[in-house]
C-alpha cells in the first residue's frame, strides 16, 4: 500500500507492507524480466496481473472524501526553461518540508518561491533577470561537475551512487540534482548499480561515425548480479535510443544463449553503426551514427566477491570499450 505523507490510518488485514510517500503524489516503475522473445505470453500473463486501485476499492467500501481536481500545468521543454520557478511553486504546494528542508525552503521563499507563492520570471527586473540566470548557469556547471567528481572512473566507465529515499540525500540538494540528472528514478544501489560511459579508457569520446568498438569479459568474469545484468546503447548527445535496422536496444544476460563466446570462454560485443557481419551479428549492440552513450546496469548485485559493490571500490571492475582491432 501506497500512502501519502498525512495519511495516518491503520493498515488493514492482508498488506503485506506500507510505503509512505513525502509527497501527495508518487510514481511507481515495475520491471517484468522477459527471458526471451518465447517468453512474451508469460511476461503478459503476469502484467495482466498487476492492478492499481484505491484503498476503499480493495476493501469494497465507498469512497469517503473525493479527490481535489488538479490543474496541471501543461509541461514542454521550452516552459521548463522560462518557467521553471513558476513549477516550482505548483510542485512545492504538495511537497510538504521534511526538517532537512526548512533552510532552503527559507531560502526560496525570500525569493517569493514556495507553496502558495506566485514568482514570474518575467516581471522581475532586468538586473534580477541576469542574476537567477548566472545562478542557474552555476548550478548547472555544480551539477555536471559534482557528476564528474563523485563518481569513480574504473576502464572509463563512471561508477557511483546517487540513488536512495530521504535518509541517503538527507539534505545533499547537489547530489539529488546530480541524480535526476545522470537518471532520474534510478534504485539504489543494492537493488542496482549503473556503470555508465561516453569514453574509452582513455578518455577519448566514442563516436559511432568515425570508430567501431567492443567490449569484452573475459570468461568467468561476466557481471556478477543475482538477478540479470544488461548494456543499453543511447545517443551521446540526446540519451535516448537509437533505432536500428534489427530493433535491437540492449544486450542483456538472458540473450546469453544465442550470443557466441571466443575460443577461450570470453564473450566480446560488437559496438558500431553498421553490422559487423552475420557472423557476429548475435553480439552486435548497434551503436549512433555519432556520440554514444552506453548505460551498464547490474540487478541485484551480488555482495560477496567478486562484487561491484560498494560502487566504485568493489573487487569486479568493468572491462574497458576498446577500439576494434
């Protein structure tokens, strides 16, 4: 059950647990492990499973105070950028402090944002205008390289923790910003931790248009989870996914089978734009024709070793993407 930070009534018989959101409203992701494309009716079988529903309506009883209409904001990409603080205030209405918040929420109110409160970018003073931009333009620049810093770098992959409830940001505003900003609803990471990297080694940026690349493990050393790990290739520039001619977005341990290892047990990926021939096509992970991306994720990872975890000082360290021979 799924209550919300006022909520103070008894949990009822068969809950099995309560998570109790700091906020009016939550957002749930659930994640369904398909084993392979055979596997599909059984992944459907089990989602047509899943059902969401008011606490009067699992215990059949009528609704007792109705929900409050809420006018939304219509959210774009350019409202973000004009308007931010004008969200601010609407998302802050149902957001109550929790005691680590009361010095920034000050802080903000002083600036007429908060609940309740009405700021509009627009009407401030040219002067004002240029200082909230320099500000955010900071921050920004605190963000980025806060991301850079406080992350490990192990082959050029970046490993780091930025994920958590309350109790892990416990008022770390930056490192909560960084969060949302390397991936926004991530798990923490016992649940799963995020290897990720825009270069080789080296530190050259990988470029599907000028290099073809692989990434090997060497046998016995594939990443070590107790549930299942996968390689997501992204656009550098976007972070979203690249549509290629076989639809193919991951590589993940449950394609293991129809993938071919090396002669001495090791299993390479191919990471290009063009295929690299039907031969190794069963590990070819199709790569932008441009900067790439390329997001590692370990499910459960395992906490004995060899073990990523703590992330960036465990004892299994991500293998380097290499240029292809």
């Amino acid at each position: 059950m799924v209550v919300g930070p006022g909520w103070n009534g008894a949990t009822p018989p068969g809950i099995k647990k309560v998570f109790r959101s700091t906020t009016q409203f939550s957002v749930a992701g659930f994640r369904t492990q398909l084993f392979g494309p055979d596997d599909m009716p059984n992944v459907e079988k089990v989602q047509a499973g899943y059902k969401g529903q008011t606490l009067s309506a699992y215990l059949k009883q009528p609704t007792t105070v109705a929900s409050t209409a809420v006018d939304f904001p219509k959210i774009d990409k350019e409202m973000v950028k004009t308007n931010f603080f004008e969200n601010l205030d609407f998302a802050l209405q149902f957001a109550p402090p929790a005691p680590e918040e009361k010095e920034i929420r000050a802080k903000l109110a002083r600036i007429g944002v908060g609940a309740g409160k009405t700021f509009d970018f627009k009407d401030l003073p040219i002067a004002h205008k240029l200082e909230i931009g320099l500000g955010m333009k900071d921050g920004e620049a605190k963000i980025e390289k806060f991301l850079s810093d406080q992350q490990k770098i192990i082959n050029g992959w970046k490993v780091g923790s930025f994920f958590g409830n309350r109790e892990f940001f416990n008022g770390n505003w930056l490192l909560r910003a960084a969060g949302a900003k390397a991936g926004i609803y991530g798990n923490d990471a016992v649940e799963a931790t995020y290897p990720m990297t825009k270069t080789l080694a080296n530190g050259e940026p990988l470029d599907g248009s000028k290099s073809n690349y692989t990434l090997t493990f060497p046998a016995g050393q594939l990443p070590p989870v107790d549930a299942f790990w996968s390689v997501t290739m992204y656009d550098g520039k976007t972070q979203l996914l690249i549509e290629n001619p076989i639809d193919r977005y991951l590589v993940n341990s449950p394609m293991l089978p129809n993938m071919k290892k090396n002669a001495d047990g090791s299993l390479t990926l191919y990471i290009q734009n063009k295929s690299p021939g039907a031969d190794r096509e069963s590990n070819w992970l199709p790569a932008p024709k441009g900067e790439i991306y390329l997001v590692m994720r370990l499910y459960w990872p395992k906490t004995e070793a060899p073990s990523i975890l703590p992330p960036g000082e465990g004892t299994w360290k991500p293998p380097a993407v290499e240029l292809a021979v």
